[in-house]
C-alpha cells in the first residue's frame, strides 16, 4: 500500500475544494501571486447542490460566474476561514518554515482540512499537509477559527482524568474555548449574555465555563498567558462522530474581506438577506437578537459575528445558531453599535422610530419589527434580574450590564418602560 506524499503548504498550487465527499471547486494561485477560485463544472451541472455560499447565487436562483482572481489575497469566501489576529500569528508559528507569514494561501493549505463548517481543502496533486510522523510532538495542530479573539478547537479526552486538548492530525475539535484576554469577567460575561438568549427562546449551544487547568498538552505558542474562566462552547457546525455541518458568516455572504466586517454594510442588509434567502420569521428572529444586543450594550455584532447554517443535505439556509454575545459597554461604555440600524449607531438612537426605518430598509413589516423588539425588551425585564449565571460575572461588570439594560429599555420600549425600571434587589 502507497503512503501518501506529505507536502509543505507553502509549495502547493492548488486545492480542490469540497462539501463532506462533493468536490465543488478549485482554488489556484499563480504567478504573480494571485488567487483565483472556479467552480466544478460537475457541481454546476447539479440540479440542487449543496450550498457552499449565497454569494455564490445569482437571482434566478442559479450559480454566478467564477470570480476574478485576486491579488496577494483569497476571495473573501475562503480568507474569511482564516483566524485573525493572535490565533493566526499562534498558527503561523506552530507552522513554522512550512507557512509563509500572511501569506493566506500557505495558512489556507495547512488548515484547510478542519475550516468553520463543512468545507475542505485539500491538495489537488493527492498529496497532504498532514504530517504522519509516528512521534506525536511532530503532528501539527490543523484547526482554523475566524475571528479576532484567541480561542482554540479543542477536544474532550475520554479516558481517565478527562481534560482538554487540541485536535492533532486529522482529528477534529468538538468544542471551541475562548480565552478572555485581559478584560476582567470576559467569559462570565457572555456565558451569562447565552444564558439569557436561551431563556428567550434563542437557539444557543451548549456551554460551561472552565479552568485553564483543564487544558493538558497545549503547545507553547497557543499559550494565551490569559487570567480567569475560559468559555467552553459546543461547536454546532460540527455533529455527532465528526459529521460537519456547512455554516458561512455574513462576510462570506456578502464578499466582505475580514478586514471590511464594520463596512460597507448596514443590519437592513442582514435581515433584508435572510428574509429573501432563508425567510421572514428567520429576518424576524434577527431582529429578537438584534434588539438583544441592543439592550445589552454589545456593540460588536458585525458581519462576522451573524451566520446561516446548512443542515441536512446542505441545500436549505436557515439563521445559524447565537454566538459571540456579550455586553461590551461593560468595558467601553462609549462603544456604539457595530453596523448601523436605520442610518444610526448609537444605542441611544435606536427609538421606534429608528426600527422602523430599519424596517422599511430590510422590506420588513413596520408592525412585527417592532413587536419582536418590545418582546425581547419585556422578556429581558421578567428573567434577567434573577437568572442564576448572574452570580458568576464580577460585580463590577454585572453594575454595568444592568445599568445598560436600566438605560436601554426606555428608549427601546417607551410606551411600556417610560422611566428607568428600578433595580430588583
């Protein structure tokens, strides 16, 4: 029996990509350093394939043309894969000689076997970048996670003592743990913000907070030198026995570089997307979680942190799953709203009034938009003030949660809160 050639990132040329088994496309980077990304004539010919992107869609319903090549970057659909910031610095390191520093394609190949969703990629010559050494300090941790905080895919052992480790090889992480940087209560902080999307009827995965003395056999460069509790997360694109589930973020839908996630795009656009792709109880249902982040002061829902997910065959979009919820005028009470909402950023600003712009932005009706708002603002009033993951978050922290929600709910609501509700002792 052959083995199969084991290739440094940093000298392939192409990688073919797939759904689960389906190969759907081809990306290649040439001379001169551009990427270019073309569909599989095959995957064209299907009568419903699988969703690998909207952006991909055209209005008929069909798929678009391939794309131009881009220069020194991928198409945004395959740049947004990618970790940002510290993780990816950790993975570069961790790959070390085998990945070029921001070179995205060389990152992309030595990732791309365990991406955000159900997407592979893989070496078209039929070799791989999983190193098969018999020593297990030489195989490489190959998960990717987008986004800017430092979180890593781990895994639960099973055997005695249990503990927490990073997939190596081609083993998957079932979970995701989010490291808190320097910012006090952090992983409270959101694991309580889930806690309240849940009693809210919001779909949210399982969590638990834990110890980063849970962590066995993580490499040095992943050492995130982080204080306190660190947030465990179910990863719901992945299922039972290593099944993956597609998700894309709302970068990758509208052909947003990472970079470009606070621009070039307003929520009437996310929900205006969600209504025609997937349907209006799913816009609907983003307007409940909108109104959540509003409420609680978190200003960093951009286009990153909104998904849909495609479960079952893959054909069908729906609104994924909450995640990265928490309230960030806890730390920055200046902060704003990520994206703008009816042509205004500032929670204050966000009256009736200014929702049902937001409404009439998003072809939403003026009525159910703001129902599902005052909704949110009345379940938050009757559960928050005695959910019991308070107790976990600093006080110092939760002082400023409340006093955001105490501030917001009239303005969100004012017919129903006309002056500041009091605090609930």
């Amino acid at each position: 029996m052959m083995s199969t050639r084991v290739r440094a990132p940093n000298t392939i040329q192409s990688l073919d990509v797939f759904l689960q088994e389906l190969k759907v496309g081809t990306v290649v980077r040439t001379p001169g350093d551009f990427n270019a990304f073309s569909l599989d004539p095959a995957y064209r010919a299907m009568a419903r394939p699988p969703i690998l992107s909207l952006s991909l869609r055209s209005a008929d319903g069909g798929l678009r043309k391939d794309p131009r090549p881009a220069a020194h970057i991928l198409p945004a659909l395959f740049a947004n894969m990618l970790p940002e910031d510290r993780l990816r610095e950790a993975m570069e390191k961790h790959h070390a000689g085998a990945v070029r520093q921001g070179n995205d394609f060389d990152l992309l190949a030595a990732l791309g076997e365990d991406l955000p969703g159900a997407a592979r990629l893989v070496p078209s010559d039929g070799s791989t970048t999983i190193s098969v050494q018999e020593n297990p300090r030489e195989i490489k941790a190959r998960f990717s996670l987008a986004g800017v905080q430092m979180k890593l895919s781990v895994m639960k052992n099973t055997g005695k003592g249990g503990g927490l480790t990073l997939p190596i090889g081609d083993e998957q992480g079932q979970y995701i743990a989010k490291f808190p940087s320097n910012l006090v209560g952090l992983s409270e902080n959101e694991f309580a913000i889930l806690a309240l999307s849940e009693i809210l009827g919001m779909d949210v995965p399982e969590r638990e907070l834990v110890e980063s003395s849970d962590f066995e056999g993580i490499p040095v460069e992943f050492n995130t030198l982080s204080t306190g509790k660190i947030l465990l997360v179910k990863r719901f694109d992945r299922g039972p026995k290593g099944t993956r589930i597609h998700i894309e973020d709302f970068a990758q839908i509208f052909g947003r570089q990472p970079s470009k996630k606070y621009d070039d795009a307003s929520y009437h656009d996310i929900a205006s997307a969600l209504n025609v792709a997937v349907s209006t109880d799913a816009a609907l249902e983003f307007v409940r979680r909108l109104a959540l982040a509003a409420l609680v002061g978190n200003g960093d829902m951009h286009l990153k942190n909104w998904s849909t997910i495609y479960p079952g065959d893959g054909g069908t979009p729906a609104i994924a799953p909450v995640y990265d919820v928490l309230s960030t005028t806890a730390y920055f009470p200046k902060d704003d709203m990520a994206l703008s909402l009816g042509g205004e950023k500032s929670f204050k600003a966000l009256t009736p009034d200014r929702w049902r712009q937001f409404a009439n932005r998003a072809r939403l009706p003026e009525p159910a938009v703001i129902s599902a708002v005052e909704e949110v603002v009345s379940s938050v009033t009757d559960h928050w003030w005695h959910l019991p993951e308070r107790d976990v978050v600093p006080a110092t922290v939760l002082k400023m949660i409340d006093a955001k929600i105490e501030e917001m709910s009239p303005i969100l609501d004012p017919v129903r809160f006309p002056k500041p509700p009091l605090l609930n002792s």
